[in-house]
C-alpha cells in the first residue's frame, strides 16, 4: 500500500462535474493498493497517517501536531496509478496494482480505521474518472509505504 499525503486547506472531489466529496484544513491522501496488501495493513496506514505529526502547533513550531490533534479531516482518493512500474520504456506498467475487486474493500477498510482514529473522512468514487481540486497547505508532501514489495 503506498499513500500519497498533502497538507491541505481544504480538497474537493468531482465526478462528472458534480462535487462528490469535500474537506476542510486536514489532508488529501491518494490510496494506492497492491497485491499481497491485506486489512491488517490498512488498518496499520490509517493508524500511522492519523498519527503523523505534520500541522503546525500552536506555538507555531510545524510539525508538531497530528490529524488526531488537529481534528483535521481526510479526503481519501483511491489511486491505483500510484503503483506504477516506470523503471522500463516510457508506458508504465501496472503489474503491483490490485485488481479492484481486491482494492475497493481495503480502501474502504482503510477509510474505516481512519475513521476510528477520529478522523472526518470523505472519499473519492473508486474507478470513476475524477477531478481533484486542492489548495495545498505549506506545501507538504509525503509518500508512504508499509508493506509490499520494493521499487518504486
């Protein structure tokens, strides 16, 4: 499983021109399953993304507090491009990514344990063609990844 993460002021979803999801100051994660990724790992990137310490405190020093702190919200976007392989020619190769049959329930899982964690969570529409609007905070930007194979 790898996570794109962004500080944002605030994130927005659309599917075919209408708003599906939106958030406030919090994040936007971008949700990339693979192959072998299972509950338990989703439920291990949920507790670790509320968890990090990425928003200001309050004597201003950044990186200070978490979403859990902040009482941020998350907009979650299943993105199954993030998985893939560009180490070969110049069209990527989407071998690492989970069928979506296998990454929709994780996803939602994941979303789930997020929620459990105390955090407002919103979602994108998995499969559909969506567009992404957000106001970046910082900007911050982090990549992570428990689990899976090796490479990029």
């Amino acid at each position: 499983m790898r996570i794109v993460l962004q500080r944002v002021r605030r994130a927005s979803v659309a599917v075919a021109g209408d708003e599906v999801a939106r958030v406030g100051a919090g994040l936007l994660l971008l949700v990339g399953v693979e192959h072998g990724d299972d509950r338990a790992l989703a439920a291990r990137m949920a507790a670790k993304v509320a968890a990090l310490r990425v928003f200001p405190g309050e004597a201003g020093r950044d990186f200070d507090r978490s979403l859990r702190d902040r009482g941020g919200e998350a907009l979650v976007v299943s993105q199954f491009t993030l998985m893939g392989d560009v180490r070969r020619g110049n069209r990527p190769s989407w071998g690492a990514a989970a069928p979506p049959d296998h990454a929709e329930p994780l996803v939602q899982d994941f979303c789930e344990a997020l929620a459990a964690q105390g955090v407002v969570v919103a979602q994108g529409v998995l499969g559909a063609h969506m567009e992404v609007s957000l106001v970046n905070d910082g900007p911050v930007t982090l990549v992570l990844r428990l689990g899976g194979r090796e490479g990029p």
